[in-house]
C-alpha cells in the first residue's frame, strides 16, 4: 500500500527526470548532477525561461552553498532565468534561494493518486491524437500560456519522439489540448498538460490525461503525480487526485531578461 511518504519520494524521482528532459530536448541542453546532490537543467535554446533551466536538490542543506555556483554558471551559458523548485515545507531551502535573491514566483500544489483509483473511462466523441510531435506538444503549451512561439516548444523540440506518453485533443481537425506522461518505476508522471483558452471547459485536457494514464497503467505504474497550478487543481481535485502540499519556485532573474513566468 503506498501512502504519501511513498508518493513524495516517488515524486522526487519523478521531477528529477523531467528535468532530464528538459536537459536532453535542444541543441546544447544538458543535466547537471552535483557531488552535493543538486540537479540542474541547463537550456540555452531558451535562455529567458526558468522552468528549462530549473534546480532541485537532495538536501537543502546543500543549497546555500550551490547557489552562487549556479549563478555564475547560468550567467555563464547565457541564461537570464532560472528557478529553484523547493518541496513543500521545506522551509531552509525557502529561506536559503531568498537570501540569495531568488523571488518566489509560483506556488504549484504537488498532488498523487493512486492509479488504479482513478476514473480513466474514455471521454466518447473527443478526437485524440496518440502520437503527437514534440514540437507540437511544446506549442500548444506556450499558446496556452501566454508565452512567445517557442519559449517552451524550443525546449523539447529534440527529444525522442519514444519518449514519454503523450496525447493531443482535436477539435473541428485542430489540436487544441494536450497531455504527457513520463513513466519513472512505477509512477506516471503528469506533465505538460495545457488547453487553449478558446477551448477551456470542455474536459479536453482531461481526456487527454485519461487516454496517457490509462496507458501508463497497462505498462504498470501504480502512482501518479504532478505540479498543479491554480487553474489546475480543482481538475485534478475532480479526478481524484490527493494534495501534498505547496510547492516553491524560487526564480532569478537577471535585469534585461525576457519578463514573465516560465
């Protein structure tokens, strides 16, 4: 029986591989793994975006000292923007990325459910696209957010197209939602989920979260997690997903960057 000290530690292997994607997806993008037990993604492609080049860590107490380490190399690589995801309550590290400057930008709820509890049946009458291009997954992402053609596109335009589960939703022959998983163990993890605003309320994302959990669980995870934002969590509330707590993202951000979260 998993219970939730289970679900973070699943969690914490989890985020640590998508920030291997995330350092695996562009041209010079690369992850860092420090003796201290800090991790990094670095994405040049994408220099004035946090969430491509983000840090997390084993021990926050390992992060005071790493901080001004990372900063020199991120200013060094060219990247105006970066973020540290601190867990919740982890109060040290909070306090460790404030001291160095860090502004919190985002409080994304970190939340699991066991896979087999949730509903998954099909959403009948909804086009979905099984194997969707990265590029496109990256676009619809930044469409749905707000952010510049290929702010997050950019960042996983290279990856394997046999990476991950994804699924886009069509409407009228038009894609127009979407949804990855990346099964780590045995843990689907959510990720890259986004609607466009034209087409909210309508359970598009959602169909597409049920079609790649679905088929996460035919491959045999038994967990899944995932960072909700605001505008997420009372779908994912809905679905059946458990909060645990707030997360923290800690961004830097050097004058002259491109402004905006992300």
């Amino acid at each position: 029986m998993v219970d939730e000290r289970e679900a973070r530690a699943r969690h914490r292997a989890s985020f640590r591989a998508f920030l291997e994607l995330l350092g695996s997806g562009s041209p010079g993008a690369r992850l860092v793994v420090r003796d201290d037990g800090v991790v990094h993604s670095v994405c040049p492609a994408s220099p004035g975006r946090s969430v491509p080049n983000s840090v997390t860590y084993d021990d926050a107490a390992a992060l005071p000292a790493a901080l001004p380490e990372l900063a020199a190399l991120y200013d060094e690589a060219g990247i105006g923007a970066w973020t540290v995801w601190t867990r919740p309550g982890d109060e040290a590290a909070a306090s460790a990325c404030a001291a160095a400057g860090h502004v919190l930008d985002a409080t994304p709820e970190q939340m699991w459910a066991p896979l087999p509890e949730l509903d998954l049946e099909p959403v009948a009458g909804i086009e979905l696209d099984e194997a969707p291009p990265w590029p496109l997954v990256g676009e619809l992402n930044d469409a749905a957010y707000g952010l510049p053609p290929d702010s997050l596109a950019v960042s996983v335009d290279g990856l394997d197209p046999g990476r991950c589960l994804r699924t886009v939703a069509h409407v009228d022959g038009r894609p127009v939602a979407t949804a990855t998983v990346n099964v780590v163990g045995e843990d689907a993890h959510v990720l890259l989920v986004a609607t466009l605003p034209e087409a909210r309320g309508r359970g598009l994302a959602a169909a597409c979260m049920r079609n790649v959990l679905s088929r996460a669980l035919e491959r045999g995870a038994t967990t899944t997690t995932l960072e909700a934002t605001q505008l997420g969590r009372p779908v994912y509330r809905r679905m059946g997903y458990r909060e645990l707590g707030a997360m923290g993202m800690w961004e830097r951000r050097r004058a002259g960057a491109l402004p905006g979260p992300a």
